[in-house]
C-alpha cells in the first residue's frame, strides 16, 4: 500500500473536493433542501427507501466523507478501491431504477463517485481489468437511466388548456370518435381540461396547423378542428413538429389501445361529478 500521490498531485485535492460536493450533496437530499431539484417520478419511488432504518442520502453521506478522509490521507490504492466499491453498489442501484422509475437526484450522487474514482485513478490505460469492468457496468446502468429522464421531460403540449391540466384528452383531427370527444369536452368548459393533438401522418401535421390557424382567427377547437378540412394548405415549422412529437411520446407512454385517450391524473378540483361525462 505505498501507492500515494506526490504532493500538489490531481489526485490529492480532486478525490477531497469530489468528496465534499458528493457529502454537501447527499446531506441536502438527506435534510430534504433539495426536493424540488428532483423532476422524475422515480424522486417520489426511491426517497423513502432505507437501509438498516437509515436513509440511503445518510449513507451516501458517510461514503463521500469516508472517501474524502482518505483522499487527504494521499493513499490513493485504498481510495481508489473504495470508490469502486461505492461504483459497484450504485451500479445495483441504477439497474433497479432502469427498471423501475429514474431519480434524478441519485443520478447526479452516482457522478459524483464516478469523479471521486475518476481522481483517484491512475491512467485508464493500467486499470486493472475489475476497474474497468465495474465501470462499463456502471455506464451501462446509467444510460437507460439517462433516456427515461430525458423522456419525461418530454412535457406533452395542448392546442387548448394547461399543460398541467389534470384531465388530458389526446385526439388525432382524422378521427371523427376524436372529433366528437373534443366537441363534447369542450362543452363543459372545465379548468382542469387540456386538449392534446397527436399526428400519425402528415395529413394529421397539416389539419393541426390549419385548427391552430382557426383559432388563432377566434375559433374554439372544435369549430377550428372541424373546418381545418376545408382550409388551404399551411406552413408547419419545426416548433410543431417537435410538440406533436412530444404528445405522442406522452400519449404511448399510457399505453392506449386507441384514440380519443383520455388521462386523468388525481382527482381534479371543483370536478362537480362524475355524470358530467
């Protein structure tokens, strides 16, 4: 164990810094400041899990201020060793959110044992073959991870209504059963309703362009969507494209077995009753 570093190496001040930001981290998660950093739905699934009664930010905590207790001490063998152990237990970690639901704030912890293992590592070159190993696995587990945050802050956009409205009416202008879900929800006139396009073909892109122009001209939507048929071609930009895109990933996401699809997330306010449908 006479591997250390020489003083005012990288490795003597990165693996303390990495460390401490790892720490400063876990124990703001820990103490619940940083709640609202965390936007996925796997923040709500993994932030009650506990090791021994303990939180698993305590836990982290104290690995991060291990690692930095032994980064000051220069003995970066021993570093080194711990925070591939550290690496391979988040490996665990990660393969069971990629199975379940992402946190965000977990993934953020997870880099930072990788930059701990990253200034305590000798070049990548003359890694030992477990080193290396345990650090494809762990990039290999956070991908996945990586894709499913990007995709649910994919937020689905309405041609009317909120975005977060509680009621989300998916519909495609070809479907006439869409056509008349959207004539009758809009009758009711509810706050919490929104009203989502999806596009299979370009002749749907087209009749949500003309809807959109009937609108903006003073049309409700079912009076733009039911007249966009008679209307001339329209300019569609990228901006369109990329919402329509955005509301079908949205849209497959609940796993429908058709359109209208209707979600419904919680139980909307002032929802009168359910005969209202």
């Amino acid at each position: 164990m006479a591997d250390t570093v020489r003083k005012g190496a990288p490795g003597r001040f990165g693996v303390p810094l990495a460390a401490l930001a790892g720490a400063v981290w876990c124990v703001c998660q820990g103490m619940g400041y940083g709640e609202e950093l965390c936007v996925t739905k796997g923040c709500a699934l993994h932030e009650g899990t506990a090791v021994f009664g303990l939180s698993l930010w305590w836990w982290g905590a104290g690995a991060f201020a291990g690692l930095g207790a032994l980064g000051l001490t220069g003995k970066t063998a021993w570093t080194r060793a711990a925070a591939l152990l550290c690496l391979a237990a988040d490996v665990v970690f990660f393969a069971f959110m990629a199975l379940s639901a992402p946190c965000l704030t977990c993934l953020a912890a997870g880099g930072l044992f990788f930059l701990v293992l990253l200034a305590a590592a000798r070049p990548w070159r003359t890694s030992g073959r477990l080193a290396r190993a345990v650090v494809l696995a762990w990039f290999l587990t956070l991908t996945p991870n990586l894709f499913a945050v990007a995709q649910e802050l994919m937020i689905p956009w309405p041609a009317a209504g909120p975005e977060t409205a509680a009621v989300r009416l998916f519909f495609s202008p070809t479907c006439p059963a869409c056509r008349d879900a959207v004539a009758v929800l809009s009758r009711l006139d509810k706050p919490f309703l929104g009203f989502f396009p999806i596009a299979g073909t370009e002749e749907d892109v087209q009749l949500v362009a003309r809807t959109l122009e009937g609108m903006r001209a003073g049309l409700s939507l079912p009076e733009a969507l039911t007249r966009s048929g008679d209307l001339p071609p329209a300019e569609v930009g990228l901006a369109l494209r990329w919402r329509l895109f955005t509301n079908k990933v949205a849209y497959l996401r609940g796993r429908p077995d058709g359109v209208p699809h209707l979600q419904i997330n919680g139980w909307p306010r002032k929802w009168d009753a359910i005969e209202v449908f």
